[in-house]
C-alpha cells in the first residue's frame, strides 16, 4: 500500500536537509513525515555524494570533540589554579580537597587518553605550544 505523494517542494527539501548532512531521523521529525520516506528519498541520492557527506560530517564531530577537549582542559586548567590558592586550601577540609584533587586528576587523565587514542588530528594544543 503506497502512501500519500508529496509535492516536488516537500522533496526537494528533504533531499536539501540530507545534503546539508541531516540524519533522516531529525528531518523525518522536523518535517513531520515517515522515517521511511525521508530513507527513500536518501536512497536515490549518488553513494558517492554520501560519501563526502560522511566526510564532512566526520570532520564536524572531530571538530566539536577536539573544542571539546580544549575548553575543558582549559576549564580545569582555571580551576586549578584557582583550588591551589593557600588561602582557598586553608578554609576546605581535607576530605573534600582529596576528592576535588582526584576528580581533575582523573578528568585531566580520561581527556589525554581519548585525545591520543582518536582520530582527531594533532593540533596545537595551546597558542605556542605544537602537539606533538
């Protein structure tokens, strides 16, 4: 049983979303049409036109992941120093400050290893400072 033909506007916009790198579930939602309709639509796109889709889109996320990275470790890098002032130190129990010491070490420890271990490009991890 087919379902109801959309007008050349409805798939023109579809196949618009798909190319600008929009997964079929959002479009399917946003656009209030069936998942498997938006596939359809996907499935005469050129493969090689996907592709570089899956490209671009990698690139983004290994983007947003690295901003990631840097923002936290500057983040921690900020709280650090604000946690090591003496008067800060002084005013804490001991107990809370083990705790705090050991959630940014193993933070700081988490970041580094997912930073080495994927695929993201090295880069310079702080102005002057080439990764290596």
């Amino acid at each position: 049983m087919k379902g109801k033909a959309h007008s050349d506007e409805v798939k023109a916009k579809v196949t618009a979303a798909l190319l600008a790198g929009c997964g079929v579930m959002e479009i399917a939602r946003e656009m209030n049409l069936p998942h498997n309709t938006v596939s359809q639509y996907r499935s005469k796109i050129p493969e090689g036109q996907l592709d570089e889709l899956r490209r671009k889109k990698g690139a983004r996320i290994d983007d947003l992941v690295y901003d990631y990275l840097v923002q936290n470790l500057e983040t921690l890098r900020a709280q650090s120093k604000a946690v090591s002032d003496e008067s800060y130190i002084k005013t804490q129990p001991a107990g809370e400050l083990a705790t705090l010491h050991g959630v940014m070490a193993d933070k700081t420890v988490r970041l580094l290893e997912v930073a080495t271990n994927s695929a993201i490009p090295a880069r310079e991890l702080a102005p002057g400072t080439p990764a290596e």
